[in-house]
C-alpha cells in the first residue's frame, strides 16, 4: 500500500494530523493498534480548545460531555481557592467516545482508518512502515512522510533509535458516582502526603468521576493514592477499585522532526507543565505538523509550535522545577491566586486559550521576585 502520509497512533494527535492532512487532499493512512483502547485521562479540555480547532460545535453536538461549574484548588498548608467557571469552559469527555469521535472526523475528510500496529520501520527513499493487523498478517505501508503520534511510549522512537519523552507516573480510576458520591467541581489537590510533583484530581464526568494521582516514582503511586482517597473520599474501599498506571510526559525540547519522521503529541512530549493539560497541545502539535506538511517544509513545524506556545511551556517548565517537590513554595504559588486579578490572568492562559504573548508578562509580573529568582537571567521580560 502506497499513502503520502502514514499516521501511526489514532488518539488526539494522530486523529488530529489525519484529519488536517486528508482534508487538504493529501493521501493519508491512519493507523491505531487497538480501536477498544481506552486511554487513562481525567478528559478535560477547555473549551476554548476545541473552538480553537474548530470542532466544539460539531462534537458537544455529536457526543456527550460534563460541563465544568467551578475549579477548587486545594493548597498544602492553606483553604481551598474556589474559582467560578463561565458556563461551559472546562468540558470532560469520555475518552473512548472523544477519541472514535475524531478518528471519525478524520476518515469523513478521506483518511484511510486501519486497525493494526506499527512493528518495523526501514528508511531508504521513502519509509517503509510493516504493520501487523488485527488477525496477524502483516502489511507494508510506503509512504513519503510519516506523524508518530503513537503517545508517551512511542513505538517509533524506539524504532528509529531516539529517546522517547521523559514522564511522571499517574495512577488513576474512574468511580461510578451516586447520590452520595458527587461533584461539580474540577479538583486540584498538592501536598506530599498524597502526589509528589504532581497533584491529585477529581474530574466529574457523567455519572462518573476521575481520580488519581502522579509521581516520578512508581513504586509510591498505590500508597500517594491511598493516602489521597482516605482523605477526600474515606467511604471508598479501594480494594475494590480499578487502578490504571499510566505515564504522563515530562516536557523538554526534543527534535520535532528526524528526516521525513514527524513526532506529535505526548511521543514530542507536548504535555503543559504544571496543568499537565496535554490533549488540546497534542491536537495543535498535529495540526502545525500538518501545515508543515502542506507547505513540504518541516522546519516550520517548529517555529508554529515556538510563535504559539514556546514562551508559555519555558515559563511554565521552570515554575514547575523551582515549585513542585516543596510545598512551602506550592503554597506561596497557589495563594497568590486568590486575588481575583490573578486569578484572570491564570484563567485567560489555561482556558480561554488567549495568545500567551500578551498575557504571560501580566502573569510574571504579578509574581515579582519570585520570577526573577525562577527565570532570571535566562529570559528578558517586557513588562
Ligand atoms: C491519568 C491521566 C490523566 C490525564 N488527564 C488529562 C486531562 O484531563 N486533560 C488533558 O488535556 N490531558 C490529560 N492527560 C494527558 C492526555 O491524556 C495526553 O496528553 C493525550 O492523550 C495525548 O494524545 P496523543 O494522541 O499524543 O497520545 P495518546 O492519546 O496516547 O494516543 C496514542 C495512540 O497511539 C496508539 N499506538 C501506540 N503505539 C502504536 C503502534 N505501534 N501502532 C499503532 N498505534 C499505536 C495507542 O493505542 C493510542 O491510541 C492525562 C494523562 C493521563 C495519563
């Protein structure tokens, strides 16, 4: 079989880049080894997110969702900051309907949807990719270009011999609610005793809630997540829930491209710091690759990613290394937000998905020495 572009891996990203690509008419093949999968995620996305990639009427249409009331962040030492939402802002997808969704919107545009697992990959004039199918047979895919959107423990790093993301380790559950057991709210819970650089979650779906936590170590994950359901929901006996480990990426600068091989989302590693938000990045990661594509000049992937989100991911990356790890600090961070200003600013760049440029300096400047002690003097800030 012969496809301009082989996409492998049909979660956001991948789904995402087959979509982009097929719809500007460019041959594309997308390939998922397993279209049951489920992949463990809270399924929170800004809304502005979507409309950003032009999807949010079709698929709140097309697909159920929970819309979001109000944020509680729950600091180490401190009250909790609870933070209204706008109607609508942070919605949560199940992620098995979110992702057939997109896989969908992709084969409409003209992809071409194959159940199967990328195993070998040879380079000569063009990429030959042999993929195993679902009954075994093996298939030969050449193709000129080739997305890995393949995730954190990407298949095709390992092929072509590059380091896959660094990561954290979540340990999650999704808990069917009933009246006892219910929530509106999206919570983010630091403090050592329950998540190690990372914070513990509740997301609310329908009729059901996500929970976990993370940790770089995952031989603590099962003990951080006892501790945090003893504390926020002592009535559960976790003997009796279904845990998932999964790894979350780590982001650091890593080559977007290695000859026609193009990497997206979580196998680039495209997970915010500190929100560890990485569906919407994932998707936008795709979407610059496609145009890159397009335009048959891959440099410009990256200088897309870096005039949108570079200055955004440094910023955020350093806050994550000076805070995370010391609550004191965490703490500090957090309370900041309670002055409503803050708050704004913090929501305009998390939800609204605003152009960074103009509101990150706003942002920096609101933290003062604390920025200078974090960033100085590797960024110059214009305030
Ligand atoms: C517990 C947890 C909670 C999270 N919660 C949120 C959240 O609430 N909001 C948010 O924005 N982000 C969240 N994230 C992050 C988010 O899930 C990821 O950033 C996002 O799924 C990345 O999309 P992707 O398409 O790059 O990779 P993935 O979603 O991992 O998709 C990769 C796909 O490739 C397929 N694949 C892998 N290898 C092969 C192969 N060899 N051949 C063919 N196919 C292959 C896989 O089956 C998979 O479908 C969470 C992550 C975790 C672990």
């Amino acid at each position: 079989m012969n496809c301009e572009v082989l996409v492998v891996g049909g979660g956001p990203a991948g789904s995402t880049a087959a979509k982009f690509l097929s719809q500007e008419g460019i041959e594309t093949c997308l390939i998922e080894r397993n279209l049951e999968f489920i992949k463990p995620c809270g399924g929170g996305i800004p809304s502005a997110g979507l409309n950003d990639l032009g999807i949010l009427e079709e698929i709140t249409k097309k697909i159920q969702f929970k819309s979001v009331k109000k944020v509680i962040i729950i600091p180490p030492y401190s009250e909790p900051i609870e933070v209204e939402l706008r109607r609508g802002e942070i919605l949560i997808f199940n992620r098995f309907e979110f992702d057939s969704f997109l896989r969908q919107i992709a084969t409409e545009k003209g992809a071409t949807l194959i159940e199967g697992e990328l195993v070998k990959l040879e380079k000569n004039k063009r990429i030959k990719a042999t993929v195993q199918l679902k009954n075994g047979a093996l298939k030969e895919i050449s193709c000129q270009y080739l997305i890995a959107a393949d995730g954190v423990n990407s298949k095709v790093c390992s092929l072509i011999g590059i380091k896959k993301p660094n990561f954290f380790w979540t340990i999650s559950s999704q808990i069917q609610t009933n009246r006892d057991l219910q929530t509106e709210a999206c919570e983010f819970w630091f403090g050592s005793t329950h998540a190690s650089f990372f914070y513990s979650w509740v997301f609310p779906g329908n009729n059901y809630m996500s929970i976990g936590t993370g940790s770089p170590k995952a031989n603590e994950l099962k003990k951080l997540l006892d501790n945090f359901i003893n504390k926020r929901f002592p009535s559960i006996n976790i003997s009796t829930v279904k845990l998932r480990a999964y790894k979350v990426p780590k982001w650091e600068k890593r080559p977007f491209y290695i000859g026609n091989i193009i990497l997206c989302g979580d196998a680039l590693g495209t997970v915010m710091p500190v929100s560890f938000e990485g569906i919407y990045y994932a998707m936008k990661s795709a979407q610059f690759a496609s145009e890159a594509i397009k335009q048959k000049n891959l440099i410009i992937y990256e200088k897309l990613w870096e005039q949108r989100f570079g200055r955004q991911f440094f910023i955020m990356k350093k806050f994550q290394d000076y805070m995370f790890g010391n609550e004191r600090r965490i703490d500090k961070w957090l309370n900041k937000h309670r002055d409503p200003n803050i708050q704004e600013l913090a929501m305009a760049l998390w939800l609204r998905k605003e152009k960074s440029s103009n509101l990150i300096p706003l942002y920096l400047k609101a933290f003062g020495s604390l920025i200078s002690r974090i960033l100085l003097p590797q960024v110059k800030i214009h305030m």
